[in-house]
C-alpha cells in the first residue's frame, strides 16, 4: 500500500507538539511577569489623593512619628486613617490660608471627612492585623517602605502573598526590636540572622504559614 504521509510529517507532528510546549510556558511565564509588573500591582505608583499629602514633608524633614496621624496602629487591625482634625491641629496654626490646603479646612468646617486613597489596601478576603506585627517586632518600613523619602506616598511592595509568606517563613530575616518598629532609618546589624533567631524566641514568633491565618 502506498504511503499517504511524506516522512517528513513526522518531524513537523513533533516540532508542532513542542512548540505548542514551548509556547503554553511561555505564556505561562509571561503572565506570571505581567502579574508582578507595577502595572498590576501599582508598586512605585504615585496615587491622587484629595491634598497632595507629603510623608516626606512630614515625616523626614519634621519629624512627626507615625503614630500621631495612624493613632490605632499599635492597637487593632487598621492602622487608622487622621480625622481632619488632627491636620487642623497644624494647620490652623500655619499655612492658614493655603490654597491646596483648602479641602481640609472645608473638611474641618462640614465635618465631612477627606476621601483618602487606600495605597496599601488588601483584597476583603485577607485578614490583616497591624498590631500583631508590631508587637512583634516587624517594622513599619518593612512593608511600607521609607515613607519618609516619599513626596506622594506609593505602594513599596506587591503585598501579594508569596511575599507576606518569605516573612512568615523566614521571620528571622525581618523582625526588629520594638523600639526601632516605628524608625525609617533602622539599618540590619551584620549579625541580622543571630539577633533574628533571639528576637523570635523572645517575642514569641511562630512562623505561621497555614490558608486559614490570613484567610478567615
């Protein structure tokens, strides 16, 4: 019986098959890039806000702590966002008759809060505890990133969670001692590791990685 197929088929069957290989995990990892990208993420991107508050302004170059404006961070779940009130605390001392500070004294004048942008908002399906990690030691700066070198406060990290999971694996690598958690110029001593291994023990660190500690 004559052969219907040219030998030469089979060699295009076989490229065909790995190519299409080649191409699923190109696509594969293609996505995976594209879902770490800033354009997804909006690490390092600027967001508007109602008045281009400045981290930089206030907390570099004035010194202000963290925990003035975020009063409940040590204490609950949510960092907590400043009322009006706390910026007129300032301001309707200095820069009173600011024209870009004029939503704020508005603000102040209804009694209707500023429509903060979240930059560091997670999905509604993880659950999150700002007080946790600073009573044992992670620091503001670790997540945040030097808020006090920001004009206009961006997101620093992914905040996905492969990366929440390299700390809660690896705490040892990240925890600092409580009184530097609220710092921005805290620099790892070179024994980093050595004090990490102390400091979980002592705070009583568990490297909790199961589904059920974020997703409740």
């Amino acid at each position: 019986m004559a052969q219907i197929f040219h030998h030469s088929t089979n060699t295009l069957a076989r490229v065909s098959i790995f190519g299409f290989v080649f191409i699923v995990a190109l696509g594969g990892y293609a996505t995976y890039l594209i879902s770490k990208s800033p354009y997804l993420t909006d690490v390092n991107a600027a967001r508007p806000q109602p008045v281009p508050f400045s981290h930089k302004h206030h907390v570099g170059e004035l010194g202000i702590d963290c925990r003035y404006c975020h009063t409940s961070v040590e204490d609950s779940a949510f960092a907590g966002i400043p009322p009006t009130a706390t910026c007129m605390t300032c301001h309707s001392q200095i820069w009173v008759k600011s024209p870009m500070l004029e939503p704020v004294r508005a603000s102040f004048r209804s009694d209707q809060s500023l429509e903060w942008t979240r930059v560091n908002a997670l999905p509604d399906f993880v659950y999150f505890n700002h007080s946790i990690h600073i009573h044992k030691g992670i620091g503001c700066e670790t997540c945040h990133g030097r808020v006090d070198l920001m004009p206009m406060t961006w997101r620093a990290h992914t905040l996905q969670m492969e990366w929440c999971l390299e700390c809660h694996r690896n705490p040892e690598k990240y925890v600092r001692p409580r009184e530097y958690v609220f710092s921005m110029n805290y620099r790892p001593p070179a024994d980093q590791i050595a004090l990490g291994m102390k400091l979980v023990r002592e705070y009583k660190i568990q490297r909790l990685t199961d589904c059920y500690t974020c997703h409740r």
